[in-house]
C-alpha cells in the first residue's frame, strides 16, 4: 500500500501544483523555463503514475476487503464507463460536447472513480479512486476560481464531436471485450 500512496502523492501532487499554487507553479515554470518544467512534470508524472500502478498490483495480492459490491453494481459500473472515452477524446477536440462539459476530462475522471468505487471494495481500490475522485473534484472547483490554461487541441471542426463519440465507444469496446482483462487481469462482465 505504501507505494501505492507514494505514487499517488507523486501523480496528483505535480498535477496539483495549479490547484494549490498557480502563482508558485508559474514562478517554478518561468525560473525553469518551459522545457525545463515540461520535463519536471512528466518524469514526476511518469514516476508517480508507474508507482501506482506497481502499488496497486501489489496491494491487489493481499486485499484488505471493506465492503463487497452487489452484482448489481458492476453493470451500473459499465453503464457509467460508456461516456467516459467519448469524453477524454472531446477533452482534445473542439465542439459541442466540449462546451457543455466544460472540463470533459475532469468529467471523464469523475465518473470512471465512481464506477470503479461501485465495482470494488478493497482499500487499495477507496484509496486509489477515491484519491483521483478528489483530485479531480478538487482540480474542477479550482478551475472556477483561476484561469484554465490552455490544453493543445484538434483544430475546430463541426465533426469533432461525432470523432469524439465513436473513437470514444471503439475503446470503450475493447475495454470491455478486451483490453481490460489483459491489462488489469480482471474482465469487466466475468
């Protein structure tokens, strides 16, 4: 568990620099310069994010089991997956659905932590979902009080949204038939 939480600090420790500190963060990037902060924020990332993944995994072999989620609650799970890759694509690509969710992504997070807080009960899975959960509640009502940045985008274009919705449910596809089973070791419907 110990690295699953050193990982997490890493990850959302450098993608909370924003949250907690923009002005800090913007003096670090201008003293740095932009290579120099690009490079800072994606090895802290990388290493947080390997972290937590080889945490997780481990934590996974000896499960500390708080609650055990009806059966009913992996299918509500899935169904709360189906718009979440639709949303990551928008969160890249101009267009309606970008508009009305104002932060796909951070939309996206929210409701994969959800789905995976409904389908699992081991304190691996409260601390990793529920700490990204909080992040990403975190990052949005931050994002109310300070500029967004601007994120590298498609260019507009009136198909995005539809690029968006079937690149989105293609993946969500694989994940379920798939990706899921071979990259997490647990199939989404045994």
């Amino acid at each position: 568990m110990t690295w699953l939480v050193v990982g997490l600090v890493l990850f959302l420790g450098i993608h909370s620099a924003s949250i907690f500190s923009p002005a800090g963060r913007d003096r670090l990037a201008v003293s740095m310069g932009p290579m120099g902060w690009r490079a800072l924020y994606s090895i802290v990332s990388l290493a947080g994010f390997v972290l937590l993944i080889w945490g997780y995994g481990v934590a996974r072999q000896q499960p500390l089991v708080l609650y055990t989620p009806q059966p009913w609650m992996r299918q509500l799970a899935a169904l709360l997956m189906l718009p979440v890759f639709p949303l990551l694509f928008a969160a890249y690509m101009p267009g309606r659905i970008k508009t009305a969710m104002k932060h796909p992504m951070l939309v996206a997070v929210k409701l994969w932590a959800v789905a995976h807080l409904l389908a699992n009960g081991t304190l691996a899975d409260i601390v990793l979902f529920g700490g990204l959960l909080a992040w990403a509640v975190a990052d949005r009502i931050s994002l109310k009080h300070r500029a967004q940045r601007p994120i590298p985008a498609a260019p507009a274009s009136r198909w995005n949204d539809l690029i968006a919705v079937v690149l989105g449910l293609a993946v969500y596809v694989l994940f379920v038939g798939s990706l899921h089973a071979k990259w997490i070791g647990v199939p989404v419907m045994p």
